[in-house]
C-alpha cells in the first residue's frame, strides 16, 4: 500500500475514534454519524490540512461541520 494512503487511512481511523470519546459514542455510531453528515468527506479532502492540527481542533471542524450538514452533536 502506497505510504501516503495507508497514513492517510490510519489517520481517520484515529479521528473516528477521537471523534467517539469526545461525544460519547462507540466508534460505529461516531463512523455512521460522520459518514451520514459527510464529516469523513470533510477529512478526505481537508487531511493535508487538518492533519497538522491537534485533535482537539479538529474534533471541534468536524462537530461544526456536521452540525452544519444537519448533525443534532454539538
């Protein structure tokens, strides 16, 4: 697997799993919810940038993001 996809992929995975301790989920409901208000989208095409960011913040972009798109998490 290409070096840059594989850092790619395990960074979302840490970012669902950060995403699910900081709203009280367990990581299938914090994927199905990011995935239904298009946060994984979100991190997709914003990795290069998110990913200099703590998780701290990045948690808060998506929370806002998918509230945004119709989340009911804020």
């Amino acid at each position: 697997m290409d070096p840059n996809v594989r850092n790619k992929v395990e960074y979302i995975i840490a970012v669902i799993s950060e995403f699910a301790a900081a709203h009280s989920l367990n990581t299938l409901q914090a994927y199905r919810y990011l995935e239904r208000f298009k946060g994984l989208d979100f991190v997709n095409r914003f990795y290069n940038v998110e990913h200099t960011l703590s998780f701290e913040d990045v948690i808060e972009d998506l929370t806002a993001y998918c509230h945004r798109k119709g989340g009911a998490l804020v």
